[in-house]
C-alpha cells in the first residue's frame, strides 16, 4: 500500500542496498533481502508495483490453503496461552558465508545455456521464440531471470547433498522465477491461459528443442 516515492526508495534499497535521503547516501547494513506478501484477492486501495521493482524479486511463490494438520496446529498455537520460545540459529554473518558457498558451486556451460534459453523463450517477436509466446505474451523475462535461475539451482542442489548444479534444479524453479516477470495480454486471458501454464508450455519447448 505504499505510495509510488516510496516504492522509489525500496526500489534503490533493492537494487543498491542503500537508501538516499536530504541528499545523503545510507548503506544498508548486510545480508540485506525484501520478503513481501500479495493479496491475489482484494487491490482496491494499492499500488501496483511497477514492472522493474518486481524483476528484482527473486521468486514469486504462491502459497496455497493449509492442510488440515497444519491448520489445526496454526489454530492450536494461536489461541492458547503460550509463548513461542525462539532461538536463533544463524547470525548475519553466517549468511553472508552462505552466499559466498551458493556461489562456488559449480555449473556446467550448458546448463547455464539451459536457463538462458529457458527466459529468452518467454520474449514475444525474438528470432525463434514459440508462436505461444508471440500469441499470448506482451513482455517477457529479463536477463535477471536467467541469474536466478542459475542461483537458486545453486541453493537447490545444496539442499539436496549434491556439488552441481543439474536441469532438473532449473526447471524445478521455473515457475517461481518467471510467473512475475512474464507479461501476458489480452488475448492470453481471453483464451483462459494464466501465466503459470505459459512457463509449463516454455519447459516443454526447451526440453524439446535443447539437445540432450
């Protein structure tokens, strides 16, 4: 619900991890990130956040409804007398090493090419782009999006106890990087497409047009 000056201001927080107020320059102390939440339902009384503000998100995750256990213990925990014990685990310090292991992980060319190819399919009147794209798409994923990709395969193949980086990991984050930064038009929600199935009919041109 923040005004547009002020969105300004967060887009420099993000972008620069500083913050210029009366004409000075604040850098923002380190690790540094933006978690942000979006009502799918209600608009009335926001503002929308402009194309370049959300390309620096990293995902978009959509959050679903609970599962029953899980809401049964949200409920429990919520509407007891309890105080939550919170105990830390990690100093910001610790972060920033986490970000300096993510980004020694080792990627082979070709899957960099896999996720290069992946967002430049999304981009509508490119040489070779999918006739579903220059059909249903307005504007397509940056040179960020590939970035992403390729970090959050990093994150994900640490997670799963492997030293690469493999397709399977980009594509699995497909949708969580590309769903905000593909533009669909007119004719796409005429037709009943949404952007989420515009990504699974780009993972399936890559995979076929990609060279084993």
């Amino acid at each position: 619900r923040t005004p547009p000056k002020t969105q300004a201001a967060l887009l420099e927080a993000m972008q620069e991890h500083q913050v210029t107020a009366a004409g000075y320059r604040h850098a923002l102390p380190e690790p540094f990130f933006v978690l942000a939440t979006q009502n799918p339902i209600e608009m009335e009384g926001t503002y929308p956040l402009p194309e370049a503000q959300l390309d620096r998100f990293m995902f978009n995750v959509v959050i679903d409804y609970l599962p029953e256990s899980d809401e049964v213990a949200v409920v429990q925990q919520t509407t007891a007398n309890l105080r939550p014990v919170i105990e830390q685990l990690f100093y910001g310090a610790d972060v920033l090493r986490f970000h300096e292991v993510v980004r020694k992980v080792p990627i082979a060319e070709e899957v960099v090419r896999y996720a290069v190819r992946l967002a430049a399919a999304s981009r509508p009147k490119q040489k070779g782009s999918p006739d579903f794209i220059n059909d249903w798409v307005s504007w397509g994923a940056g040179t960020r999006a590939g970035q992403f990709l390729v970090l959050g395969g990093k994150t994900r193949a640490l997670l799963a106890g492997r030293a690469h980086v493999t397709r399977e990991d980009i594509e699995a984050l497909a949708a969580p990087v590309l769903r905000h930064r593909i533009l669909i038009n007119y004719r796409a929600e005429a037709d009943g497409v949404t952007v989420d199935k515009v990504v699974a009919k780009l993972l399936e041109h890559v995979r076929a047009t990609t060279p084993q």
